[in-house]
C-alpha cells in the first residue's frame, strides 16, 4: 500500500504531501482545493506505464484545444498537467510515492525532439517511471502544444492496476464489459451484495446483449436486475441513480485487486442511510482483496459514516483515514480511526 505520496508542480499543486495513509482513505476540503488532482495523480503513477491515462484524465475535464485543421481531432492541452498552466522547455512535473519500504515516481517534462512530421513541434511529452520497473516514452506535440496521437508502448499485464470511478459514474459500455468480466466468478456475488444495500430483493443481474458495449453512454439499459417479487426484470435504471452508483462502486472494487481504487464524489447519488453499509462493504472487500481505496467527498456524512468501521484502539498504522487537503499548506492533515470516531461523536467539522 502506498504509505507516503507528494506531488509537485501538477495541476494546483506547487507541493502536495500526503503522510500517514491507510487502507481507505477519504480525502476532503473545500471546492476546488485538489482532491480530484490528488486522484489523477494517483492514476497517472499507478497506472503504470499506460499513456492512455494522460489522454482520458485531460478529455475528461475538457482541456483540449481546438482542432487547426479540417477533418483532425481536439488534441488533449497538456499545460493543464502543470503548475501554472504554462509550456516551456524543461517544464516539469513529479510523482512519488512510498510502499512497502520501496519508491515509485513519475516524473514528466517538456524535453526536445526531432519533428518526424511537419504539424509537430521539436518539443515532446517525457514520461519517466521510476522504481522495480523503469520505463520512459516520449510523446509528440504539435506546433500549437497539443498532445499528438501516435502508436505508445502498451501496458505491461503486470502493471499496478488503478481503477477508477468518476464522480458522473460509468457508461454503460464500460460498466457491461467490467461485469461480464466477473460473471459466474466469486467477485460476482460482490456485485449482488452491494446492490442488495440498496434493494434487499436482488436475487440476480445480466446483460442484454454485444450490442450495448459499443454505446459509450450513460443509458443504463444494458443491465437488468431480476428481484424476488417482480416476475420480469428490470433495467437496473429503474431502481434509482443510487443503485447505479453502488452498481458501479462494486464493479471497481471487485476489479481493483490488489490495486488502488479512486473513487470521486464517493456518496454520489447515495442516501445517508446506505453509507453506513457502503464502507462495510468498501471496508470487507478491500481488506480481502488487498484493494487500497482512494475516496473524494464534501459531504459531512460520508466522513461521519465511515467511524462505523473504524478501530477505537489504534497505536499506530491506521487502516482507515480522513485526509483534510489544503493547498496553501502543502501538507494534508491527517486523521485517524480515533480521531474520525472522536470527530463522528461530538459532532466535530473536519472538512
């Protein structure tokens, strides 16, 4: 697991530090504070040498320029990746974290190159891991700074895994082929006990058919539940956004073995009555599956919730932590299990 994590020059970030981490931990602080940052982050690093990573994580916040040329795509704005939003030769952004005695950083930079095409520029993307395993690629930019698609390395099957959950939730494309992933395996029942935190009567889910993994949407119909007191099943949107969302929590958790999972907006969509069995079931299978969970929230019951599993006699080495971001300190505060329980009880604000 990882124990320590700083982050420098990435996004808001001049220098970040988190110490102290646990098995879960739920990052909390004011709007636009970096939580999410703190969580790309993460992926970038523990996503293992996979360039894809870099493209998904700048798409999804729509930092992309606008195409220069008839017929060509958006180019994903790398600038936004470093401090200050700004290209320059030697730009440069780090990674590190601790693990189990050991190091693993990434560090990427604006570095020189040879254009091999006339739309690119003589500056590229360098990706650098450091750790058991090194690896550096260099990515291409265009004449305007956008990152320019070209053939990368694939990652490697060994490749620490990072499994994310946004805070909008899954499409239904991705949602279908993590489940049939897991179908007529032990993880499936993960997925059938999450679900009946919600809707006691679950008995059973299934997909519809190859059609639906082609349709990168947020239609929920590809999914159908069958449930003790209705004869026919339902499509699990039926049941309510909650259900979605734990839907997709106990996807990725049962995916992220032994990995990391980040989750933002972790109570998205949830009533705060389910989250009391939301981080049992959070807390039963990461500890079985050797899952290290990363969670986003603004809310005050989903840090409240989360005492209900924690340990009042903890000495040392926390398994769960409130990790309180702050960017102008550089430093997150931490809190542990007596300290989320102490909070919980007298109704002390730690966001």
């Amino acid at each position: 697991m990882i124990s320590d994590l700083v982050i420098e020059g990435f996004r808001g970030f001049e220098r970040m530090e988190l110490h102290e981490l646990g098995r879960i931990n739920l990052l909390v602080g004011t709007n636009n504070c970096g939580k999410t940052s703190i969580l790309e982050a993460i992926r970038l690093l523990r996503g293992d040498r996979d360039p894809a990573a870099i493209v998904e994580i700048l798409s999804s916040r729509g930092e992309s320029m606008e195409p220069q040329r008839h017929g060509t795509s958006r180019e994903p704005d790398v600038r936004y990746l470093f401090n200050g939003r700004s290209l320059e030769l030697g730009r440069q952004l780090r990674i590190t974290e601790d693990y189990a005695g050991q190091s693993r950083s990434l560090t990427m930079s604006i570095a020189e190159r040879t254009p091999a095409k006339p739309e690119e520029s003589s500056w590229g993307l360098l990706c650098d891991w450091q750790g058991a395993r090194k690896t550096s690629f260099k990515v291409p930019l265009s004449l305007q700074g956008g990152l320019m698609p070209m053939p990368l390395p694939p990652r490697p099957e060994s490749a620490a895994t990072a499994i994310v959950v946004p805070a909008n939730g899954l499409t239904a494309a991705s949602a279908i082929r993590q489940f049939e992933s897991l179908v007529l395996t032990p993880k499936e029942g993960i997925v059938v006990d999450a679900l009946r935190i919600i809707e006691p009567d679950v008995e059973r889910l299934a997909t519809k058919g190859a059609d639906w993994r082609l349709r990168d949407t947020h239609d929920r119909g590809g999914i159908i539940v069958k449930t003790s007191d209705c004869e026919e099943p339902l499509p699990i949107g039926s049941l309510g956004d909650g259900m979605w969302r734990m839907f997709g929590l106990a996807l990725a958790l049962a995916s992220a073995d032994g990995g990391v999972l980040l989750i933002d907006e972790v109570d998205s969509g949830l009533h705060f009555q389910v989250m009391e069995r939301m981080w049992k079931l959070i807390n039963e299978t990461s500890r079985r599956l050797s899952v290290q969970v990363f969670a986003t929230t603004h809310s005050r019951d989903a840090y409240e919730s989360l005492a209900v599993i924690a340990r009042e006699d903890v000495s040392e080495g926390s398994e769960i932590t409130i990790q309180r971001i702050n960017r102008a300190k550089g430093k997150s505060i931490s809190f542990n299990e007596q300290e989320i329980i102490a909070a919980a009880e007298h109704g002390i604000e730690v966001r």
